[in-house]
C-alpha cells in the first residue's frame, strides 16, 4: 500500500509539473546543472560574429551617457570624452536574455551612481542571448556565444589598457551566463596583454551547460589576479562549481530566504528567485560594505550549529579588504539586518587549480536572516 501510495505521489507530481518541465528545457527536472549538457567545442565557436554587442558607458559624476558597438567603443569613448585613466572600471556583463533595461543592470547602475572616481561600463549581449526560438534552442544558442563574446570583451578591456587605464584598476562583474563569459575575457586580456586584470566578480555565474564543463570553460581562479564567486542557486540556475579564489555559498548557496524552494513548487519562479536574488545582495554592499562577514569554519554545519564563532573572519561584496585569500580577525559584527556567516578552507593539491593560480581557496558561508 505504502509503495502503491508512492508511486502515485510521484505519477501526480510530475504529470503536474509536466508542462512546466517542457516549457523549462534545458535545465530538466529539479534544475539540477549537472544533469545538463551542450556542446563546449569552442573551435565551432571562433567563427561567430558578435560585433553587434553595445556597450553603455556612464560616467555619473559628469552625467554623460554614452552607447556604442563594441569593436571601436574603447577608441570612441576616449577619442570623444577624453577619459581619465586614473579612475576605476566597473564592467557589468548580465545574464542569459538580460538586457540593459532589466533588472540586475537596473541595480548595478543604481549601486555605482554614487560612487566617486569610477567608469561604469554595462555590456548589453542580448542579440545574441535572447530567448527568441524558445527557451531549450535560446540558451543551448547563447551558451555557445559565451566564448566569442569573452574574447570580444576581453580585447575591448586590452583596448582601454592601451589608452592608458591600468590592469589594477580594472574590475569586472558577470552575473550567471555574463559570469561566465568573464572566464574567457579576463583569459583573453592576459593572451593580449601579459597582465591580468585586476578582480573579477561572479554573482551565480550560469550552471547549466558549465556545471559539467572542462575547467578551462568556467570561470575560475588564474583568470584575473583575484577571482571571487557568490552562489544563491548552486544545482539550479547557478553553477555547482567551486573554482575561484574565495567561493561565497548565501545560505549554503541553494536557496534564498523569500524564495520558496519547497518540494512541491521546485519551478521557474523559485529558481529564477534565487538566482537573481544574488545581485541584489551584492550590490547592497556596494553602498553598506561589510555586512557580509565569514568565519573561518570546516564545514557549514559546524557555522549553523555556532561552533565557528571566534575564528578568522573575512569580508564578503563590492569592498573586500582582502584580495590575496587570506583570512583576518574582527572584534565584532556591523549592526544589520543580515546574521554574520561562515566559511571553510579548502584546500587544493597543484594539479586541481588552474592557470597556475594559488593552492589554496576559502569557501565562505553567508547567512541572511528572515527579518529583511
């Protein structure tokens, strides 16, 4: 009876969810990222054009909004505008179907316009990642974009260096599919330059298609002098990879706390919810640094069960004091609506890093709380 009562939980739940699984893709029942797969051959990749990409340039403390085509964009803008190199590059790349009227543009923008000595540069790619010819044959077509489209970003960020802005002022941002198509830029930049650039940041980059990918077709440690990657969807929209110099887990990455995530309504909303929940978490620290702490920790059970509470302490977001890996000591937790969080060291043999990046890399465990 037991089993017979079973077998019609599953047969009514997946009848139920039967639409939404085909309408869904490529992400499959449970969006579960390594169950999916595509074709990573990027020699079929070298050949696509992606000269149409935009770039949108703003310069808020001049109030100058500038958009060009990606190919001359560098030498326009400095040509036209007269760029002071000295100031910092912020450059945003969004994800799969985004573009630079949606919403993680929309909170990036907001988060830098107050910010002083800084360029803000937003890539619009979504000619080429739209979901035009429905969602399974879109993002199987955009992901085998995410290479050229690294590459061309890659050689634009060269570009600007040529103008005179230095590698240590350059910092990137990719949320999910934008994550990883930085992977390939900040390779790119290095090939054409001999120098890295400075940070780059992954909010949730992209897992189905990555999760079960080559490392060398992620986005990881060794691509820029620091790479550090925030997971809120980790199995579903978000990758399940931990390649970067510190690998941030907010509430151990899978679910956030106004997403539902139940067993019954594990959908597109829930994972969708989850998933861009990490951009705004990030850019809210733009303007309230700190309030992400992480606690040297061996495990995330052992930081819920509050037994990490007096080791080393690191800072997660857009002011991270610490861009080397190592960890350091508070006395005390900022005053916010967010519980302070936890982390772990793990530890890597030489072979398993790539690009000749460090040995070493920090899991960290952000906890948000319920009150927000």
């Amino acid at each position: 009876m037991a089993r017979l009562l079973c077998f019609l939980t599953l047969f009514l739940f997946f009848n139920a969810e039967a639409n939404w699984v085909a309408e869904y893709g490529p992400f499959k029942t449970f969006l579960y990222s390594d169950w999916i797969t595509c074709d990573r051959n990027t020699s079929k990749q070298t050949d696509l054009v992606v000269d149409d990409a935009q770039v949108f340039f703003y310069d808020f403390q001049n109030n100058i909004n500038y958009t060009h085509t990606i190919n001359y964009a560098a030498e326009t803008l400095n040509n036209v505008y007269n760029l002071d190199v000295t100031r910092r590059l912020i450059v945003f790349i969004p994800g799969y179907k985004s573009h630079i009227n949606r919403n993680a543009p929309e909170l990036i923008k907001a988060a830098f316009k107050d910010v002083p000595n800084i360029y803000l540069i937003v890539i619009d790619h979504s000619i080429y990642t739209s979901s035009k010819g429905g969602r399974l044959k879109s993002y199987e077509r955009s992901v085998t974009y995410t290479y050229p489209l690294g590459v061309i970003v890659g050689e634009f960020l060269a570009k600007l260096r040529n103008v005179g802005f230095s590698s240590k002022n350059i910092h990137c941002i990719g949320h999910s599919l934008g994550g990883q198509i930085l992977g390939y830029a900040g390779t790119k930049y290095f090939k054409v330059t001999a120098e890295k650039i400075w940070r780059i940041t992954g909010i949730d980059p992209a897992g189905p298609c990555f999760s079960n990918s080559l490392i060398d077709e992620q986005l990881r440690s060794g691509v820029a002098e620091y790479v550090e990657v925030y997971h809120c969807n980790a199995g579903g929209l978000g990758t399940t990879s931990v390649l970067a110099d510190i690998d941030f887990f907010i509430n151990n990455g899978k679910v956030q706390p106004n997403c539902d995530g139940s067993f019954l309504s594990l959908g597109d909303s829930d994972a969708k919810c989850s998933h861009k929940s990490c951009v705004k978490y990030w850019t809210e620290t733009v303007q309230h640094p700190g309030w992400y702490l992480a606690w040297k920790c061996d495990s995330y059970k052992l930081f819920s069960e509050g037994k990490c509470a007096g080791n080393e302490v690191t800072i997660g977001g857009y002011t991270n004091p610490d861009a080397t890996g190592a960890l350091f000591r508070v006395t005390e937790a900022p005053q916010r609506i967010f519980e302070p969080s936890g982390g772990c060291i793990d530890k890597l043999d030489d072979g398993e890093h790539p690009d000749n990046a460090r040995r070493f890399s920090v899991k960290a465990f952000i906890l948000l709380g319920l009150n927000e």
